[in-house]
C-alpha cells in the first residue's frame, strides 16, 4: 500500500486503497491458511482508521461468520477512493 494515492470523495490525494476487494481476498488467503491460523483463533475483529479499511475483513464476516467491530474516531468517508463513494 505505500505510495497508493487515491483522489478521494472530496478531490484530495491521500494514501489509500485501490481494488480493496483483491487485496481483501490476499488479506482472507494469508490469514486462514494452517489449522493454527489467526482467523481460527478469532472470536471477533477490529477495525479502525481509516473506516473504508474495514471492508478488507468482508471475507472473514461472509465466509467465516466472525463478528466485526468498528471504532472510528474520524469521518467515515475518509480515504475512500473517489470511485468508491455511491450516492
């Protein structure tokens, strides 16, 4: 992710996430592999700033049912890529 900048919502270039869903599926693949995997020690997530980072955990809440928890201390569309914002 580093130097992945994003034009925003707002028409900033901050450093974000491009194609989340692919990097989401990585993210899910490195995570469940081994019968000692972190996602089978997971009883819930947590997810923080920025918000839309929360979607790289979709995988884990469809597929393995676990529960996921937000704390956002910042606005919610922060970071989101300028293509990611739907009216």
């Amino acid at each position: 992710l580093r130097g992945t900048l994003v034009r925003t919502c707002g028409g900033l270039y901050l450093k974000g996430f491009k194609d989340i869903e692919q990097l989401a599926e990585q993210l899910f693949d490195l995570v469940v592999q081994g019968p000692d995997s972190p996602a089978s020690r997971a009883d819930v997530l947590l997810c923080t700033h920025p918000p839309y980072s929360c979607r790289l955990f979709m995988p884990f809440v469809e597929r393995l049912g676990l529960p996921l928890l937000g704390f956002f201390g910042g606005t919610l569309e922060a970071h989101v890529p300028e293509e990611g914002i739907e009216a």
